[in-house]
C-alpha cells in the first residue's frame, strides 16, 4: 500500500486533534500520528524489553491495537502521556503472558524459568544494559525506560504509569540500590 | 538524578533505529486494522473473538429496558426490539452484552413485529425467525425434559448464558441449555412462552408455570440497584479477552491409594474454599468439560452446606460415620464432618473491611467490575450499622477511593463503588501495602479485620517477588489483618495465586461467576466468609492396619500437610467460618476385603494386633481466634457400618462427581449416571437449591463427556 503523504496543513496540527481525528475514522490523520510517533514508540519499546525482536513484536502489538484504543483518548492527557501509558499496558500484557507459560510450566513462585530465559538473552547479547534491565523487577523497570530513557520527569512518569510522584521517586531509589549492587558484583 | 544512573541513562538513549522493512509492516498492519475498525464501528468494543452468530442484545436495548418498566412501555418498544433482533441477527460477531431474562413482553413482540420493524428488510427477520423456531422446538422439549430448578436467591442469573436472547425468551436460564458452543436463540417466535425458571420465592411465580405475558414485577426487580447491570450475561468465556485465555489452576495428581501397614497417617489442612466448584460450573455452563486442573474435589464438596449436628461448647462439632462406597462394593467411605457454630448476629464482633479492588483495564468486562460492585452492593445490606467500610483501588487511580466509613452509611458507599471505572495499568505500590495501612487504622480491640481482594486474577500489587508477597500477607495475618480472596471473570484468572493468597492470609478464595454466587458467599454465607470461629484446623488420622488393608484420602491433595505439621502450631492450615461446614471423605478397604488392590508384603511384617473395633483414631486441633496454642480433639472411628443419612449421601454423590471430572481410575464402572441418582435421593430441603444445580451440572457433564 502506497503511504500517502500528509498534506501540509497535517504537519503543523497538533497530536491531540490529529488523534480525535483518527478516532472519528479520518485516516490520514491516523497515518500522519502513526508517522510521528513510530520511531519514538519503537525506541520506547526496545528500553522497556531490551531485545529488538521482543520490541518489534511490542511495537506491532500496540500499533495493532491502537485504532480501536484510540475511541477511548479523550483529549485529557497529552497524547504522548496516553501514548507511553498505552504502550507500558502493552508491555505489561505481553510479560503477563510470558509468565504466565513459565509458570505453568514450572509451577508458582519458581523463577528458575525466569532465571534460565535471562541467562538465555544474556549468551545473545551481552549487553550491559540488557542485563541490567532484565535484572530489574518489571515494575522498575518501565519507571525507568520513562524517566531516564524517554527522560520524563517524575511528575510526568508519575501521571504516565497512574501513580504518586512519591512511589516512583521511591522507586528510582529501588533503581539505584540495584544499580550499586550490581556495580559491586561487576567489581568483585 | 546522580552518577549511578549516568551510565544507564546514556545506554537508554542510545537505542538502535527501527528497521525499515518492519517499521513498513508496522504502519501497514495498523492501517489495515484501523480500516477494519472503521467498518464496524461496534466491534471495535468487543472483545470477544469467538464467531458466534447473533447472540446478542445491543447494549443501548437493555439500557432500554432498564428504563421502561410498565407494560405499556414496553409494548411501544417492541418494534424497537424486533428491529435491533434483526441488527443482531445479521451482525456476524456475537457482543458481549446482556440478556434481560425475562422482563420482555414477548408475545406483543409477535404481532407487532411485521408493522414496527421499519429499518429492516423483513426477509432476513423471517429468515431468522423461522431458523430460530426450528431450533427452538428442538430446544423446548428438551428443557421440557430436564428438571427444571434454579437457585433461587434472589434474580437467578445463570452467568455464562452464550445465548443472549435465549436468556430472556423461552428458557431463560442457562441451565437448560444442552451445551453447545453456538449459541441458539431458543425465541420462539410463533409461540413465545415465557418459561420463568423456578426463582422459586422471586417474585412469586410457581416452578413450571409459563406466564402469559412474562414481565417480572417491579419490586422484584428493585431486588437489584441496577437490574440491568446486574443481568448481564456474557457470552463465551474462552476468548473474553483480546489476549490469549491465560487461566491457571492449582492442583496436584489425585491422592494415590495409601497401604495402612506402611502409611497409616493421613494429616490434611482443613478448608472451606469453594472456588473450583464455581469454575467446574461456568465451564459446564458454557458448553465444556473443565480443566482437570481446575478439579478440586474438596471444593466441591465443601460448596455445600449440610446440616450436621450444632456443637454447644466448642467453636465446631466432629461427626464421623462409615458407610458403604456407592462406586464399590468391597469399600467404604469414612465420612467426617465439623459443623461451625453460628454465633447470634449480635454476639459477633464488630467488622472492620477494606474492599480492594483491581480496576485494571481488564476488569471492565460485564463478568467482572460490574458484577464486582453488583456483589458488593449486596454485601452491604449484610452488614450491621457500626461495621466500618473502607475502599483502596490498586490500578489505574491507585489509592484510597474511600475512607472508613460506618456502613450505616449506605449510599456514600455506594456512591464510590458506582464511580469506579476500569482502566489503567496495573502496578499500584498504593495498592496493598495501602489497603492494609488503612486495615490497620480502622483495627479496634476485639473487632475482626479483613481486607476483601476483588481482582480477575492480575495480583500485580506492587510486590513482585511472589514470596515477599506470601511472607507479607502471611505476617499482617499474624498481626490480626485477615485476607480473603474473591475471583471474577475468566481468560485471566490466577486459581494458585489465589489460593495462596487466601491461604496465607487465613481468608476463603471464591470464584465469582454470576449475581447468585456473589449473593451466595456474600450473603447467604457471609458470617462465615468474614467472621472465622476456628484459626489453622488440622485433622490427622491414623487408620487401624489390623482391620484397614488400604485407604485413600478423597480431595485435598494440595492441602496435604506433613505427619510433623500436624502438632506444630508455626504451620498454617485452613479457617473455619461461622456456620461453615467442613467434609472430609476417606476410601477405605477394610482387610479381607476382595476390593483390596495391593498384595500383602511377601517378606514384610504381618498386621500388627490392634483394637479390632476401631478403624482408625482421628485427631483435630484448632486455634481460637488470636490464640498461638491449639487444642486438641480426640475421637476414635468404629468399625460399625452404618446406613447414610442425606447429607453422607450428597456428599458422596458431589465427591464421586469430581472424581469423574478428573478421570478418576479407582471408580470401577459407576458413571455420572449413578451420581445422579444418588444425588437425586439426597437433596433434602435445599431451600437455595444449590443441590438441585448440582445434578444439573451433573447432567450437563454427562452429556458433554459423551461426546
């Protein structure tokens, strides 16, 4: 399918009337937000897995599902803000699912399988930062993937993920306490 | 933000570029699915992916209904309900919307049809009609044939109806329906009779007789604030979701047939969860046999409240008898029952709850925060003017949505459960560190706290390590805070996580399918799913191996408890709750007997002497509420055999059930047939008519296994 080039006009809308747009069935508007937005959804994917095949499937996850989510913007947030908040639901669905396998598989409470899958990636990537995202617990880490990979403020994290600034400033203190941690085991 | 994070930051921000290729894909697809949900606008709300040919009410025609209560009013609507029958007819994907059971005016539907249809083409009415009719006809005799009964306390709403109209037009409830997957529109058009099943004293109308008009009284509706919302029936449950069914349950292989002379000790964690039995049920009511897994036999068993003898001191009475096994004649079933006191409503303690409620995105299903708020709306008028209500939400608007409030209060209460909306991601630290931070406050000296966890199985609660989570709950236990765990809705639901939970925090896990299971354990059964009389019940039995060659423990397999547990009062075990009552069934063979499966040792010991009157000793210890020391019951088991009473009877006739659910090898050749005639022979009073639902569901499981 050919990609229709977004008039002019479209350029200088902003996101929230191109996403009321969208959700009224206008779909140049949805194609000229989809434009906009992919490569940040993308990168905003591979932070919050860490593996490009994982952020890829994320990305198609959420892109699928966005017309229909989209009925439910109603133009409060920014549309970034819903945008991240869509895609750390996403995120959240998609381990939900995982976990899910690896339990039935090994039973409750068992990270064993956890364990082996990350020691899986690892073998592939041997990346600093895979390791340390994938050593965080889920919910650290979509706090960080906003704050210090999309570099939004606490406040603004805060609103993203439904929470109070108080419980993420708490938890990019859990952050740093990990992060130490694993400086100390690196230098050992 | 400090050096620490520098490293990680500067990692984060360097991310790689998409691929071009995928990010084409990306676009593409998302373009084509926009396009799809532009073409039909309503299937852009469903979630429901399972083709079902037109199955639904519109959601806007219940609102409808809701509205319009005279009879009047509704005649001048029929048109209205023809035309929409006819836009759900030709819809291809079934809603996910309600059924108003039996509040339709269906013969004046008839003849006005053919005038008031205006928007659409009548052939394709007529069409449907006249295949609904065929099918319908099929579908009359056989509820004809069935027994109909129906639990009626209060509205009847038999959760997991596929057939929308179905529920509201000939045969309202579910139970009828022989099971299949896609769903009839059991309306018979020629001749609408309005069967009202046997709500038995709702509304006054008589098991069996078909009303002529079938509208249900106002004031029987006004049993429900929402009457709509609280008929709602969903359709299929395998794909409630847009995410793959992600159920799990907890269990373990069936308990394996024990020799008394090498193994004589049996010690078993006594509950009263009754979740599987809930699950068993909307499985067979939606067309399918349950996952084994989901099978716990004790459960089922325990669903039930039988009518043993009423202790007088102690918090609980024990009566045991041994009686022939239905399935097999050279065994039988030792047969233990505990009935718990039932305190006066005034003697009991004052109630201090926190109600926390998952408000994730998922939960915005018919099945699951609609009925949710519709059950706790119930549970309301159960409690006393000087219990304390408090509400925290742990998704989305995470936090305290309501503070300690007297439940004297009523309508602030309700208030807040009405404004809850679904939506949000899930993870609120708030959540249930918050919930118990507010248990905490609202504590008193001699009151009983609980917080009530209402989720559809996402226990994201901010602790994500599993066992901190367990070692949390269990510690607030200890502290006096109590946890019981409520199940809603299906393709998500966490059965092990629950059961943990529950288990640790000295709380009941129940599964939530429709308005008359919520009304069920929070009404009928709420002392005792609130108010415990007996902390951490454990029974040990030590079976006789000079009159029993073997024995098998029926249920209870993932509440097994080591030999040494039994006399540590550290180890946790199961609550009793006022006016609960506890079964524990055992198989046993008695020696010489010719069902005797094993061979005796060759080079082992012959039987040791023992009493010979005696099959086994049984041992039962307890704590009273807040007490760390158990006490302990002692009473040895007779050999004498005597004849069932009922309640032996049912209860053989549900276990027997289960064990056919799972397969069971040691059944010999008795079949759901026999269950259901020895279960039959044993309902007794069954003023609520769980009993009778039962062999229902016994019905239904037959006719499914045949396939």
């Amino acid at each position: 399918m050919a990609r229709v080039i977004p008039n002019v006009m479209r350029m200088s809308t902003s996101d929230e009337s191109l996403a009321q747009a969208a959700a009224n069935g206008d779909q140049q508007a949805f194609i000229a937000l989809l434009e906009r937005h992919y490569d940040r959804l993308f990168a905003f994917a591979m932070r919050l897995t860490g593996l490009r095949a994982d952020a890829e499937d994320l990305t198609q996850d959420i892109c699928a599902a966005l017309p229909s989510k989209l009925n439910s913007f109603r133009g409060e947030a920014r549309f970034t803000t819903w945008l991240y908040r869509v895609a750390v639901n996403a995120a959240h669905d998609r381990r939900r699912r995982a976990a899910t396998y690896a339990r039935a598989t090994q039973g409750w409470g068992d990270w064993e399988v956890n364990r082996q899958q990350a020691n899986r990636e690892e073998a592939e990537t041997h990346d600093w930062l895979s390791q340390v995202m994938q050593s965080l617990p889920d919910d650290l880490r979509d706090t960080v993937a906003l704050t210090l990979g999309e570099g939004l403020s606490q406040k603004d994290a805060a609103t993203v993920l439904g929470l109070s600034e108080g419980t993420v400033a708490w938890r990019m203190s859990e952050v740093k306490k990990h992060l130490r941690a694993i400086h100390e085991r690196e230098q050992a | 933000m400090s050096e620490e994070f520098d490293r990680l930051r500067a990692a984060l921000q360097n991310t790689p570029k998409p691929d071009a290729n995928t990010r084409d894909a990306h676009l593409r697809a998302a373009l084509e699915s926009f396009d799809q949900a532009q073409e039909t606008p309503d299937e852009a709300r469903q979630t429901n992916m399972h083709p079902q040919t037109g199955a639904g009410f519109l959601k806007g025609i219940s609102t409808m209904f809701k509205a319009l209560t005279s009879r009047a009013a509704l005649g001048m609507t029929t048109g209205l309900v023809t035309a929409g029958l006819a836009v759900i007819l030709i819809a291809p994907l079934g809603q996910d919307v309600m059924a108003p059971p039996t509040a339709i005016e269906a013969r004046s539907t008839e003849s006005e049809a053919p005038a008031d249809a205006p928007i659409l083409p009548q052939p394709n009415l007529e069409e449907a009609i006249v295949a609904i009719d065929d099918r319908t006809r099929a579908e009359a005799s056989q509820s004809e044939a069935a027994t109909t009964t129906q639990p009626s306390g209060g509205v009847s709403l038999q959760g997991r109806a596929e057939v929308g109209i179905a529920g509201g037009y000939a045969t309202p409830q579910a139970n009828h329906r022989s099971v299949a997957p896609t769903p009839k529109l059991a309306f018979d058009a020629s001749d609408l009779q309005v069967t009202p099943h046997e709500m038995g004293d709702f509304a006054g109308i008589a098991p069996g007789r078909k009303t002529t008009q079938g509208t249900i009284p106002q004031d029987a509706l006004n049993d429900l604030e929402s009457p709509v919302e609280a008929l709602i029936i969903p359709s299929d449950p395998v794909n409630v979701s847009e995410q793959p069914n992600t159920d799990t349950f907890a269990n373990e292989e069936p308990n394996p047939l024990k020799v008394t002379a090498q193994d004589p000790v049996s010690t078993v964690s006594i509950d009263v969860d009754t979740a599987s039995y809930a699950v068993v049920r909307a499985s067979l009511m939606n067309g399918y046999l349950p996952p084994k897994d989901a099978v716990r036999v004790e459960e089922m068993v325990n669903y039930f409240p039988y009518s043993y003898a009423a202790p007088d001191t102690a918090p609980f009475s024990t009566s045991v008898n041994t009686f022939q096994t239905p399935w097999n004649a050279g065994t039988q079933l030792v047969h233990i029952g505990l009935q718990g006191q039932l305190p006066a409503l005034a003697d009991r303690p004052p109630l201090n709850l926190v109600f926390l409620i998952d408000t994730s995105g998922s939960m915005q299903h018919a099945n699951k925060l609609p009925l949710l708020k519709q059950s706790l709306r119930l549970m309301l008028s159960e409690l006393r003017p000087d219990d304390q209500v408090a509400i925290v939400t742990y998704a989305g608007s995470a936090g305290q949505v309501l503070e300690p409030t007297p439940a004297a209060e009523r309508a602030k209460i309700t208030a807040t459960l009405d404004n809850l909306q679904a939506g949000g991601s899930t993870a609120g630290q708030a959540g249930l560190q918050q919930a118990y931070a507010v248990a905490e406050g609202m504590m008193d000296e001699g009151d009983v706290t609980r917080v009530l966890l209402a989720t559809d199985g996402d226990f994201n609660v901010g602790l994500s390590d599993p066992e901190a989570l367990e070692t949390f709950i269990a510690d607030k236990r200890d502290s006096g805070t109590y946890l019981s765990v409520l199940g809603f809705g299906r393709g998500n639901l966490d059965d092990a996580t629950m059961q943990a939970l529950a288990q640790n925090g000295n709380g009941q896990a129940a599964y939530i399918d429709t308005l008359s299971e919520a009304r069920k354990v929070l009404v009928d059964q709420l002392s005792g799913a609130l108010f415990p009389i007996a902390n951490d019940v454990k029974i040990q039995v030590e079976f006789n191996p000079a009159t029993i060659a073997e024995y098998r423990l029926i249920g209870y397999e993932t509440r097994a408890l080591r030999r040494e547990g039994f006399n540590n009062d550290k180890v946790d075990a199961g609550e009793i709750g006022a006016g609960h009552t506890v079964t524990a069934l055992y198989e046993v063979t008695p020696v010489g007997s010719d069902a005797t499966l094993t061979d005796p040792l060759r080079y082992g010991q012959a039987a040791p002497d023992g009493p010979t009157d005696e099959l086994g000793f049984l041992r039962l210890r307890y704590k009273q509420p807040g007490a760390t020391k158990s006490q302990l019951i002692e009473t040895p088991i007779q050999t004498e055999v005597s004849q069932p009473g009922t309640e032996a009877r049912f209860a053989a006739a549900i276990a027997g059930f289960g064990q056919l659910l799972r397969d069971d090898t040691l059944l010999g050749d008795w079949s759901y047939a026999d269950a259901i005639a020895l279960a039959n022979g044993a309902k007794a009073d069954d003023p609520f008519g769980y009993r009778a639902e039962a062999i229902t569901l016994m019905r239904l499981a037959e006719s499914l296994s045949q396939n």
